[in-house]
C-alpha cells in the first residue's frame, strides 16, 4: 500500500505557497514523513523550521556565480528581496490567524492576495537559487530525453525557454515544469509570482526577470541577464525534479 502522501503529490501543486510542494529536493530524497514534512519545503533544508516558513541559506557563496551572476546582486537579492518575501509570507499568516480568531474576515481578500504573492516568491526564489550553479550542468539524458519528446529537440526547447523568459511582461518568471496530467514538460510564463500558472504543474528550473534580479549588474538589458543564467542553469537540479515528478 503507498503512502498517503506521494511524492508526486507533494510536487504536483503549481502558483502559490499552498505548492510548499513546489520546492522539491535537487536530489532525488527518501520519501519524509510525519514531522519531517515541516522540516523542509520538500526537500531544500532552511525553507521552513520551527513552524515558520524562512530564508534557506544559497547552496553556494555570494561570489560563487561570479563574473556571470556578481556578488553584489547576488547577496542584495538574496539577502533582501527573498528575505522580505518570508517576512511579507510569515506576516500574512499571522494576520489571518488573527482574523479567524477574531472572526473578522473584512480583510481577507487583500490577505489571500498578500498570501499568494508572498508564498510564491519564497517558493520560486527558493528554487531559483537551486536552479543555478557555478558553470552550470550538463544536462542528464533523461531530461534530454523528455525535451526531445516534448519540444522536438534540447537545443528548441532551450531556444523557447530563453525566448519566453525574456518576454515575461513587467515582472516576473520564466518556469520550466511538468505538467503531470499530460505528463509533459511545458514552458511558462510568471507575471509577478502567481500568475499565469497552469494548476498542478511542477516547476523543473525558473529564472527570475523582476528588476531587482539583474537591474545593478545588466541594467535594462533583460536578455544579456538571461543568457548568463542559461550559461549557469542547473539541469541536474531540473532532471532530479521531474524523476521525483514522474515516480
């Protein structure tokens, strides 16, 4: 009998911090249980400890993305914009505890708006920071494998998804994911955090567009930002998380 909880589960759920399933392991983990399941965000150790949802310390040093991702950004990014996302996420709880308390739920549309803007920009900069590495990856053959089914060949979809991360409207993500009804990889677009999701896809690898990402180091040039991050993409991170996606 499986458990009640797969590991399919506890990825398929795509857009907002309820998809605490987005953050799954960049390595193929054993399966949590019980308390276990709050130690993590599925997988990335620091995202959530002692009830509280929190910034998860980089899998490498400020520096270490240099000269393609430059300190400065980095430690700025990390260490202000994500850090306010947990904050803004944290904050918002706290206030909807208090309205169920109270009973007072004149607030609580701008509250479930605040959740789900705070909750997916923890959950997507989580990812993110997993989704780079020093020098990149070379991608598996088992991810290679699906973008051959899927987008006619590695070098297509790579194509589609620098091409749709640069034109993320405004602000916001370009999104790698698996789609696990169909049971396809898909590309999408993030404005904001929230929106434009498809439910229930599981996000493979993502680069943030937001100014703040790449604005002190590439000023207004989006798409010079985007080819240093497809020069540092993780694909071993994206291939771990669709063999945990498809299990």
């Amino acid at each position: 009998m499986k458990d009640p909880l797969s590991r399919r589960q506890m990825l398929a759920l795509g857009g907002t911090v309820a998809a605490g399933a987005l953050t799954g392991a960049c390595r193929t983990p054993t399966r949590p249980h019980g308390a276990a399941l709050g130690a993590t965000l599925f997988g990335i150790a620091g995202a959530h400890t002692a009830g509280k949802y929190a910034l998860p310390p980089l899998p490498y040093g400020y520096d270490a993305l240099a000269p393609l991702y430059e300190e400065r950004t980095v430690r700025i990014h990390h260490d202000k914009h994500h850090a306010g996302y947990v904050r803004g996420l944290n904050a918002t709880l706290d206030k909807l505890t208090r309205a169920r308390e109270s009973k007072d739920y004149g607030a609580v549309k701008a509250l479930s708006r605040d959740l789900a803007f705070h909750g997916s920009g923890h959950v997507l900069h989580t990812l993110f920071w997993h989704s780079m590495t020093p020098g990149g990856t070379k991608m598996p053959d088992s991810l290679a494998r699906r973008m051959k089914t899927d987008f006619g060949s590695v070098e297509t979809a790579q194509a589609q998804f620098a091409a749709a991360t640069k034109q993320v409207e405004g602000s916001g993500w370009g999104v790698l994911a698996y789609e696990p009804i169909g049971k396809q990889l898909m590309i999408l677009q993030a404005e904001k955090h929230q929106n434009l999701t498809v439910w229930g896809v599981v996000p493979l690898l993502v680069c943030d567009v937001w100014e703040h990402a790449y604005y002190l180091q590439f000023a207004n040039a989006r798409g010079d930002w985007v080819a240093n991050f497809m020069k540092l993409a993780n694909w071993k991170f994206a291939a771990d998380r669709l063999a945990a996606a498809m299990a």
